[in-house]
C-alpha cells in the first residue's frame, strides 16, 4: 500500500498507509491523523481537509478542479501549494507523498 | 408544568401520517412556529425526497429534504443558481431582489466575498476572543437572580448586536438598531410583527441604508481599516456597488451575524433543559463545551433552507425540476437524516463529528461566519458554566414566525448560582 507523511503545524510528523484509490483526507481520518476536520465528508465543499502539498509532489497530484480552486479561495492561510486533501487520490505515483496541516481548519 | 410540552405534536404527528403526500407545504411557516415540522419532513425524507408543492402564496417549489441529496445540490452550482435574478436564496419572489453575495453565482459571487473574508482570518479572531469573552461575561454577571427573565432578549440580542456593532465599527450606543434592521429583513408580512408588507420593509430598509452610507462616507475617505463598511468601501469587488447591492450585503451581513447566533445562543438553554442528562454531562466535562456548540448549531438549524433555482432541467428521483423551477433545501430535515447523522432526533453534546452537520451550508456559499459563530457560543458557554449551576427555564419558548428563521422571541429563565 501507498504510504503518505502528514506533517502538523508543530513540526511532528506522521507516516501512514491506505490503499490505491483512497483519497488523502479519508486515509488521514482513518489512521486518526490530526489537523484534518473534513466537515462535508470529502464532497469538495467545506475546505476543512486543506493541506500544503510538497513542491517535490505539487506536480504529481495533477490540476485542482474548477469547484476546489474556489473552495481554496476561501480558506484561510491559502498557498500556492495548498489542496484538498479529500480531492487527492493516493496511487503508486503518489506513494511517499508529503503534505502539511495547518495551525487550524477554517 | 413542562415549559416544553407541545399540545400540537400529537395531532400534526397523526396528520403527517395520513395526508396525501400531494397536500404537504413544507414552508407553511405555522409549522416552525408550533414546533411541529419534524414529522411531515420524516414522513417526505421517507417517502417523497424531491416534493413538489403548489403553494398560493410563494409559489409552486420542489423540496429535498435528505441530507445527500442536499450536498450534492449545493455543490451543483452550474444548474443550482443561488442569484437574485432569479428569486434569491428564498422561497418568496420579491418584486425587486436585492443583491447580495450570499444571491450571486460565480464569478461575481467569490470576489464580493473574498471582500470581507479578512474579518474572520484566524488571527482576527484570536484578537477578538478577549473581548468577545469580557463583553459575555458583563452581560451573565448583570442577570439578576432568583428572578425570570427572557433569556433572548437579556443574552442572546444583547450579546449578537454588540458582536455586530464591533464587526462594523457601528456606533455602540446605537447597536440595538442592528438588531431591529435584522428582524425587519426577515419578518414574514403575515407574523403579525411590525413588518406588515413590503412597502414598510423597505421603508425601515431604506433608514438602515441611509445610517450605513453615513458611515460608508466617512471610512471611504480614510485609511483602509479592519472593520465589514471598511472593507467593502475600499474592496477591489465592492467599492463601486449601487447603493442597493450595498444594502443587500449589509443585510446578508447583519442577519447572518445576528439571527443565527442569536437564535443558537437561546436554542442550546432549550436542549440541555429538554436532556438533563446532557446537562450534568456538560457539567462534569466542560472540555465537551466544544462539541457541543456544533451540536447545538446543528439542533437549532438556525436557518431552516436556502433556495436555489435551477438554470436548466434536471433529472432526480424520477422526476424533473424544470428550467426556473424553484428548490428547497431543508437543512432542518437534512440535520435530521438517519442516513447521514446517527440517532439524529437526539441531543448528544459529545457525537465523533459534530461538525458534520448542514447548518451551515456547504460548498462556494458556505457561511463565511461559521467559525465566529462557533467562538461566541463556546465562550458563552464557558463563561456560563463558571458562575451558574443551572438555568432553567420556566415557561414555554415562543418562536419565530416563519419557515426560514427557526428562531425564539422569547425563553423564561431562571438563574442559580
Ligand atoms: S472534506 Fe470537505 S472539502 Fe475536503
């Protein structure tokens, strides 16, 4: 299974696995990874599972759609390198991938 | 004497079970009022998720009333159309619709609110939190005790206005017009209140306009400053809007940063005295302050629907909304949904996930005070468990006239320390 490090505000970080086909955010919800509150259930619609993807990885999670590019518009702290977790699907491509939580979901 | 025994339930709950799904209004807003909406909308989630409604006063409107059906909707902007051109975000057509971000479709609408995005920044509301909870606890320690009083009009309207007040920078002493410009936006013509048609809507409408260009005036000469008139009289999207879209967001503004909270602040009295159990739950672990302020927020569903109109014909559960066909979504029934929510008819202040609830819409239009909202009643809440170990209230809850506004004008309490 692909494994994914999300690392929180403090610095700490956490490795866990899901299977191909998962989305991020559900792969963190269900390893009881903090930072993520995932308010819509990963619909693309409440922009609580926001995280900053490293650049090494930006790339390789593809274009946000229409729906998340103004979902992001909305949350706070937004970056040029911050998704939706919920949006991302975990592939081998992916395996490794590293992301940041930030200090809170808004 | 129950404060909270409903001499209507048992003959509306019969009601709902009997009548012809075709004779259903779910907007009849006698419904909310009375307390008794909750079994025609389990009878419509059950049996009919996508109703339709020949209504003679707002019009024919379908209805969903499931929690998915409402997700998916919301975030189906390309059919589901949210703007004033069309009707707006309520049932009831207005001659003139104002504008207001909440009404538009992108891309008008992400740019007006990116406007006044800033006020609720995570850092603003860290700064605000000090004094936000000072203001709360002046007004719990003014209470008199031992004594009834209506909570909403002591606690709740008091506490939402001064929140108003600050937000806009509007002079304090003046803050309870806030509160009166609010409650006439929304005031159904047939409630029996002060607003009995349009023409005077738009009358006390027009006062409030005239005051906040006053304001606007002022600040639109000065340095940029941190307050929602600021804001949007130097906002790239906002500084050349017509005196009425100024209205219209200055109206979305206020009743959404006062009808809800307040409306919250009153319900959350009226569930922990309903589940006594939830009560002394609360008070053995107040850490479950937190929880339970979403709890609350999903309970009260403060805003019972927002409307949508659809742009082009869509097909759902076998039938068809027509192109300009009006919609519902009942975010009171979808709080309600077994299929989303666990045990939905109960009160549980410490649920897994609590934020999972409707009450706040979801998608582009999601409310932009969610977070605010959350920060006021755990404040309120905190500060209430340090000085009183019960409030009781100690008369039936008079609400709100209206199928969109699930709200109280009057909670007797009493306060004990
Ligand atoms: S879980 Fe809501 S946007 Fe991802």
């Amino acid at each position: 299974m692909p494994s994914a490090t999300f690392i929180d505000h403090a610095g700490q970080s956490r490795t866990v696995e899901g299977p191909e086909g998962e989305n991020l955010m559900r792969v963190a919800v269900l390893n009881d990874v903090p930072g993520i509150d995932a308010d819509c259930g990963g619909e693309c619609a409440c922009a609580t599972c926001h995280v900053f993807v490293d650049e090494a990885w930006l790339d390789k999670c593809g274009e946000p759609s229409e729906l998340e590019t103004s979902m992001l518009s909305f949350a706070a702290t937004a970056q040029p390198n911050s998704r939706l977790a919920c949006q991302i699907i975990l592939t081998s491509a992916l395996d490794g991938i590293v992301v940041e939580t930030p200090a809170a979901q808004h | 004497m129950d404060p909270f025994h409903n001499p209507f339930i048992a003959e509306h709950t019969g009601r709902a079970r009997t009548i012809p799904l075709e004779e259903f209004s779910p907007a009849n807003p006698k419904y909310m009022e009375m307390d008794v909406w909750q079994p025609y909308f389990s009878r419509l989630r059950e049996e009919a998720p996508l109703h339709y409604c020949e209504d003679k006063i707002i019009g024919p409107y379908w209805s969903l009333t499931r929690y998915k059906d409402i997700m998916a909707t919301e975030v189906n902007t390309r059919v589901f159309s949210s703007s004033s051109t069309f009707g707006g975000i309520t049932l009831m057509d207005q001659r003139e619709e104002l504008p207001m971000f909440i009404a538009m479709d992108q891309p008008k609408h992400d740019e007006q609110r990116k406007v006044v995005q800033p006020i609720v920044s995570p850092q603003n509301l860290e700064s605000m939190e000090k004094l936000i909870r000072q203001r709360t606890q002046k007004v719990l320690d003014a209470l008199p005790h031992n004594e009834t009083f209506n909570w909403v009009e002591k606690v709740s309207i008091d506490l939402t206005n001064m929140m108003l007040a600050t937000l806009f920078d509007f002079p304090f002493e003046d803050r309870a017009l806030l509160t009166y410009w609010s409650d006439s936006a929304t005031a159904n013509t047939l409630g029996g209140g002060h607003i009995d048609s349009e023409a005077t809507r738009e009358r006390i409408l027009a006062e409030c306009l005239a005051y906040f260009t006053r304001l606007w005036n002022e600040r639109v000469n000065a340095e940029p400053g941190s307050d929602l008139v600021s804001m949007l009289a130097h906002g790239p999207a906002t500084r050349n809007m017509s005196p009425r879209e100024y209205l219209g967001n200055l109206v979305l503004l206020i009743v959404g940063g006062n009808d809800t909270t307040r409306n919250s602040m009153t319900g959350g009295v009226c569930f922990l005295n309903q589940n006594p159990d939830e009560y002394a739950k609360l008070r053995a672990n107040p850490a479950l302050v937190e929880s339970m302020v979403s709890e609350i927020i999903r309970y009260q569903t403060p805003l019972a629907y927002m409307r949508r109109t659809a742009l082009e014909d869509f097909e759902m559960h076998g039938q068809t909304i027509r192109k300009g066909d009006k919609l519902a979504m009942w975010y009171a029934s979808g709080n309600r949904d077994g299929e989303a929510i666990d045990n939905p008819d109960q009160f549980i202040i410490d649920r897994a996930r609590p934020r999972q609830h409707l009450s706040f819409g979801f998608g582009i239009h999601r409310c932009v005070g969610n977070r605010l909202a959350e920060l006021q009643l755990r404040i309120l809440w905190e500060e209430i468990l340090q000085r009183f170990s019960k409030i009781e209230v100690v008369g039936p809850p008079k609400r709100v006239f209206s199928a969109f506004i699930r709200g109280y004008t009057e909670l007797p309490v009493r306060v004990s320390r």
